[in-house]
C-alpha cells in the first residue's frame, strides 16, 4: 500500500474536512458524531423520491439503503442516497458521501481512495459489516460515474 497513512491521503475539500471532523473527535465521542452526520443526509429529489426503481440497492448493507451518483452535463457529481432512520450509522456513511462526493467532478470521484471508508477512525466503534457497507455504497458511486462517462464517450 505505500507508506501514505490513510490520514495524509490528500481527499477533495468536503471529504477532508469530514474526515478531519472525525479523526479530530475523541474516539468514544465518534459514533455520536456520526449520528449526527446521519441527521444531516439530504432528502431525495423528487425525480428519485417518486421512482425508487432509478436508484440502485446497495447490497452490501444489511439494511434497505439505495444509491446513485449522477454526472451532470458539466462533469459534477451528485450522490443521493436514502437509508431507513433505524439505521443510523449506515445513513451516517450515506450522508457522509451525500456530502462528500455531490460537486466533485467525476474524475476526483473515481480517484477517491477504495479505502475512504476506513479513513474516519471509525473501524473500533462500527463493525467491518456496516464499514463495508459504505465501501459498498462508494464503489456503486464509482461504477455508476464510469457507466455514465462511457455512454456519453458513444
């Protein structure tokens, strides 16, 4: 992996500053920060909102969430999610990517690091499963940039 600790990982601004938030934040104190990131997830647009079916289910979480990163015409990126309120630290990594990822070009999405999940300190307060939830959720975002760049390269 190199000698780069997952801290000095140079992220987009949003990204960085979250993640600073975190690594800032006690550990104990962590899991409620992230609770309150889940509060903070923006609500679908409309278009998604009226037709789940747009979105797609992020399988590697336990619970329903539902994802998709869209390219507008001018290269930026939005990333919508929805998660169930009862899943809040799973709603915290979808807000946290809500966040995080909308207002990127699609260039800065593909080169987030695959580890960008494990760069919060949370890997002692949430479990590698909802961890790899998120992983789950920010390779969906990925793909479904890729798909979009490609179609638009016909």
């Amino acid at each position: 992996m190199g000698g780069m600790s997952t801290s000095t990982i140079p992220l987009p601004e949003a990204l960085a500053e979250l993640r600073d938030a975190f690594l800032d934040t006690p550990e104990k104190e962590r899991l409620q920060l992230l609770l309150e990131v889940s509060r903070e997830l923006p609500p679908l647009p409309a278009r998604y909102a009226d037709a789940p079916e747009r979105l797609e289910r992020v399988q590697e979480c336990q619970s329903p969430v539902y994802a998709i990163a869209e390219v507008s015409d001018d290269g930026l990126v939005a990333f919508h999610a929805s998660a169930p309120e009862e899943a809040p630290t799973t709603r915290g990594f979808a807000s946290i990517l809500a966040q995080g990822l909308t207002g990127l070009t699609a260039q800065q999405v593909l080169d987030l690091p695959d580890e960008l999940p494990l760069m919060f300190g949370l890997t002692r307060s949430v479990s590698l499963l909802r961890l790899n939830g998120m992983a789950g959720m920010l390779t969906r975002a990925k793909r479904q940039v890729r798909e979009q760049l490609a179609a638009r390269t016909v």
